[in-house]
C-alpha cells in the first residue's frame, strides 16, 4: 500500500527537463546596455539579480527563480517578458493574480489560469460539458451521484469511491488504481472485514490499556456505562460492538476480564501495550466459542477493494462523458485536459507560484517544448497538504537564480523574516533598504494561523463595537447556522437537512472526515458549533452581531495566513495560534515546515510594523529584549 495517496509513479518522477529547447538566444548584452535598454525605460531599473536572470532568459535557457518574499517577481516577469520577445504564457496561480497582472505584460504574453487554458480545451467548445460543469458544486455532496457507480452502494463505500477519483484527480497516473484509495480508506477497509472476534478482543484490549494506569473505580464506571450503552442499542436495533459484548459477557465478567488482563500484563511488560494473550483463559475461551463471535463478513479486504475501485472506474467515465448526467467539477477537467497530453502554442512559459503547482499542471508543463522560467519561493509552500507540489525542488537541468532583496519590508523587520527562514534551515538571508518616510499607517492586518482563532477576534472586536473588513467573501451567516443547525441534529442522533451532512453518523465521524480532507464549509461551522457548545441561538446571536461589525472601508482586516499570502499591509499583528500549531506538531514529533512556512507568510507581510506575543518570538529565538521600539516607524513591536 502506498503511504500518499498523491505518490508519483515512477515513471514520471523526478520532475526534469533534460534539455533546453533550441531558441535563436537574443544577443549578448552587458549589465549598463541592460540598464539603458528602451524597453525598460518605464519599469524600475533592474537590481543586479534581475540582470542576471534577464541575461539568463535572452540565452534561450530554462530558468528557475527563489524568490524571497516582496522581492519583485512581477516587476521581475514584466522585465524579462520586455526584452525577450518571444510569443509566451504567464501561467497565474489564481484569477486574483490573473486579473492582477494581465495589464502589466506586453502584448506577445498571454496570462491564464491552468483551469483556464484546460476548460477552453475540454470544456468551453462543448455545451454538453458546460452543462455538466454547471453541477459542479453540487457534485460531491449530492447522494444522487450513487447511480453513476454502476450499482447499489453504501454511504460508507460512497465517501471511500469519492475520495478514490478525488485522489486520482490529483495524481499523475493515467487510470485508478489501489493507489489512490487514501490510507484511512484502506485501514477503514480493513477494519469492515475484520471478524465480529477480531472487533471484539480489539476493543476490550484497548479498554484493559485504557484503564492500565488508573483506579478500579474508573473502570468500573467506564464498563458499567458501555453496558448502558449497550442496553440502548439494542433496544433501536443497532449492533454495535458494546450490544456485541453485552451478549457474549455478563457485566461482571466484562468487569473480572479488564482487571485480570491489567494484572496478567504487569508480570511481562510495562511497555507493550495489553493484548488478548494477557486475558483470563477460561473468559478468552467463553469469547471464542460464542456464536455470536463466529459470524463471518461478506466480503474479503480484496473484494471491498475491488468493488471500490471498479465504482470509482465507473464513476469517473461518467464524469467525463459529455452524455452522461453526472456532473463534473474543475479538477476533473483539469485532469482529463493532462491526460489527452496537450502542447501549449507558447515559446516562452511563465509560472509563477512555482513552490504551489498542482501535480496535473506540473505534469503538463514538464512536457512542454518551450522555455520554462519557474519563479516562486520554497518557503511560501503553503499547500501541500491538499498535493501541490515544489516544483523548485523537481525541475533539474536548468539556471538557478534568486532575489534576495525585499521591495515591501522595512530594513528593521527583515531580521524577524531570516529568523524563520534560518528554522527552514535556509542559509540564505533576505535584505532590505526600504525606510518609510512616515510612520502614518493606514492598513493594519491581523492575521491568524486558524479560521477559529480569525472566529474569535471578529466576536471580540464586534463585542466592543468596533469595525473590520472580513477577507472571507463566501461570508454569509444564514448558510453558516443552516450547516450549524445540521451538525447540531447529527450529534442528537436526528437525520439532517442537508445531503453533506447525511452520511454521518456521530460528530467524531465529521472530525474524522475532516482530518482525512480539510473542508471549510464543514470545519468552519463545526468549530463554531464547538465554541457555542452546540447552542444554536447564541451561535446565531453571535454571527449576526459579527455581521453588523463587518465594514469594507474599516482599517482593520481580519485574515488567515493562507488568505494572506501575495497581500502587504502597513502594520500586521499575529495571533498566538501560529505558535501553537508549530509546538504541538513539534511535541508531536511530527514534521514542521508547514507550520513554519505559515508563520514565514505572515511575518513578510507587514511592510511598516510587525506585532507579536513572546511566545512567537521565543520560538524564534529573538526574546522579548531582541524588540525594536516602534518610535522609528520601521520597527517591530510585541503585543
């Protein structure tokens, strides 16, 4: 089994470009030639560093850029595409960017979005396809998306089928396979197909070690309450492991087993967890021999995993035929575009947020018969928990450049920027010479690591009265408490409006789900269902109140680290949970540089002033005594 479900075939991996194609290079140039060049004469006049990989690009030779954050990739862009007049495609990282820079190129630069260049090759000439992307947001919330799996299934193998073509979507690989069965699906799979025994001894193994190091009182009162469970099961007929249990063992028996297993493990290991070895002989024998043990499954974990795939397989061609009805969304375009193996009509190819590429496009690109000029920072790879991948760190064969020097950042908060980037392990440093001339600020953003966090400072400013610009624009209340209300009658047990929310049996289902694919529209209302303790009517009081406090011209914007990312403001405070992601996945022993690159993003973008709580700055290690009074209007301050 693969451990991502997102692993590049072998024969597609590494990402690289054995040759340049063979361009007429431009002529050589010098530096001061460079400088007076007419086609520069309205752009800021090129640093050294811009030189250099505009000399790089007249060559005719593929070019990747580390471009540190504020350091000038699109006057950079706008520059090379000036000089070098070759018919070429600036690839945008989103229709915000899109819209941003298309002004700003030549004539002979086309900018588009991936899923730009993809629907108006799959999609736009065919008004069957355009009808299918219309249900697309409805696509993988709707259980009428069933009947395309080639037969009856289950809501649980529905969500596995789902996330299997999701999965592919993302992928390189040209048909489904076990792959892309994600690895909660697979261990999920497993446990189907586990014996009604297995469960069994499982769950009283995990109860011994629960209670291995607490009183008998506890656990008394732990298997008295499984017992009431059990009780209410199975009076609404459902069989559960505690109904299970109930049947093969006496409560005292239960009672007799987890104290004798606790004691049996004491006389070999403290380490190694309990197991159904260390159970009481004649208890484990009265378990084994229980008919109600002995039943067998239907299935095996290989024809679960057929059937799984086989539904996916079915599924995905009826995503993709345009006489079929069932809808198809933007990935699946995008995918089906990669697998027809387009040629783009570019000489020259632009990408820029090169760190974030999604692996489809990345796939595109690399057969391309073009130059590519990859520009894009390492440590703005924000995003590679739902795939995208660095494309700096696949791309071989080719120049390597940098820009080091920030345009947006005042000299004396650089410092606070290479404090992160040294945690990266990052030897390179970014410099500044930008002073402001006044210490007027206009903007302040504050900036969180969480929506729940972004949560709770809009109810705090909005408890004070005061106003704020909400970066969110999907913001509506109305649909929040709607979601709200559903989780709410998922966690009483009562069968919910909407069709998202109707294969969930339990409110550690929607956590599970969550974990296994982050989804705002979930997360977000099951936070704040969370934070209310499951009240409707304050959570509604509460976001209608936020609501009368939202102002697009207030001078205070409320913003998560991954909205922020391409945006400055004068003064950016951040909020404590960035160091509370970074030491939990620390304690965790879990890898950091997500969270880091986070904070990285937040931290570059304050242009004047940058406030922080020690915690922060600890984690940096630059302490509270390292802070630069605010009176000279470039400093950094702490909360």
């Amino acid at each position: 089994m693969s451990e991502s479900p997102f692993k590049v075939s072998e024969q597609t991996a590494p990402y690289s470009i054995s040759k340049s194609p063979t361009f007429e290079s431009s002529p050589v140039v010098d530096v001061s030639e460079l400088r007076s060049h007419p086609e520069l004469i309205n752009l800021p006049i090129p640093s050294d560093q811009q030189i250099a990989i505009i000399k790089a690009a007249l060559s005719g030779n593929n070019i990747k850029v580390q471009a540190f954050a504020g350091t000038g990739k699109t006057t950079t862009i706008q520059q090379i595409s000036a000089v070098v007049k070759r018919d070429a495609l600036y690839l945008a990282f989103n229709r915000a960017i899109l819209e941003e820079i298309r002004s700003k190129l030549p004539s002979h630069v086309k900018a588009k979005t991936a899923h730009g260049i993809a629907w108006g090759a799959m999609v736009g000439p065919s008004e069957l396809m355009r009808e299918k992307l219309a249900g697309s947001k409805e696509l993988w919330f709707n259980q009428n998306i069933a009947k395309f799996t080639g037969g009856k299934i289950s809501k649980t193998l529905l969500a596995m089928v789902k996330k299997c073509v999701k999965n592919f979507m993302k992928s390189v690989d040209d048909e489904i396979t076990e792959i892309h069965i994600s690895v909660a699906h697979q261990l999920k799979i497993q446990k189907l197909t586990e014996s009604n025994l297995d469960k069994l001894l499982g769950f009283l193994a995990d109860l011994a070690q629960k209670h291995r190091d607490g009183s008998q009182s506890d656990h008394h009162k732990d298997i008295k309450a499984i017992y009431g469970i059990a009780r209410q099961d199975s009076a609404n007929k459902k069989l559960t492991i505690p109904v299970m249990l109930a049947k093969v063992l006496t409560e005292n028996e239960c009672q007799e087993l987890i104290k004798q297993a606790i004691k049996n493990a004491a006389n070999y290991s403290a380490i190694d967890p309990i197991s159904y070895e260390d159970f009481p002989a004649k208890l484990y024998k009265k378990i084994v021999n229980h008919p109600a043990t002995n039943s067998q499954q239907g299935n095996t974990t290989a024809q679960l995993t057929s059937g799984i795939l086989s539904a996916a397989k079915n599924l995905w061609d009826n995503m993709t035929n345009p006489e079929s009805e069932c809808a198809i969304d933007h990935d699946g375009y995008l995918k089906l575009w990669q697998l027809s193996g387009p040629q783009i009509n570019a000489e020259v190819i632009y990408v820029d947020e090169a760190q974030d590429l999604d692996p489809v496009m990345l796939d595109v690109l690399n057969k391309q018969n073009a130059q590519m000029i990859w520009l894009g920072d390492s440590y703005q790879q924000i995003y590679a928990w739902r795939g995208a991948v660095n494309a700096l760190h696949h791309i071989n064969n080719c120049a390597e450049l940098e820009l080091t020097e920030t345009y947006r950042c005042a000299k004396s908060l650089v410092h606070y920027a290479n404090a992160a980037l040294k945690k990266l392990k990052e030897p390179r440093e970014i410099v500044s010479n930008k002073i402001y001339e006044t210490n007027s600020i206009s903007k302040t953003a504050i900036i969180a690591r969480t929506n729940a966090t972004l949560f709770d400072s809009a109810f705090n400013m909005s408890d004070r009265n005061e106003k704020f610009v909400w970066t969110d624009r999907a913001f509506d209340p109305k649909k929040l408490i709607n979601h709200c209300e559903d989780i709410i009658k998922v966690d009483d047990g009562i069968e919910p409006f909407m069709e998202i929310y109707k294969e969930f049996g339990s409110v550690k289902e929607i956590e599970i789900s969550l974990e296994e694919e982050a989804n705002d529209l979930i997360g977000r209302p099951l936070s704040l269902c969370k934070r209310f303790n499951f009240k409707l009517d304050k959570i509604q009081s509460a976001l209608f109140k936020m609501q009368r406090s939202i102002d697009s011209n207030a001078n205070t914007v409320l913003t998560t680290a991954h909205k922020s990312k391409g945006q400055e403001w004068d003064k950016v405070i951040l909020c404590e949970d960035f160091y509370e992601a970074i030491e939990r996945e620390r304690r965790s022993d879990k890898n950091t540089t997500h969270e880091w690159n986070l904070l990285y993003v937040a931290v570059t973008r304050a242009k004047k002033e940058l406030s922080m709580v020690d915690s922060i700055l600890t984690l940096l290690g630059m302490g509270t005594a390292n802070i630069i009074p605010a009176a000279q209007n470039t400093a950094a301050t702490s909360l």
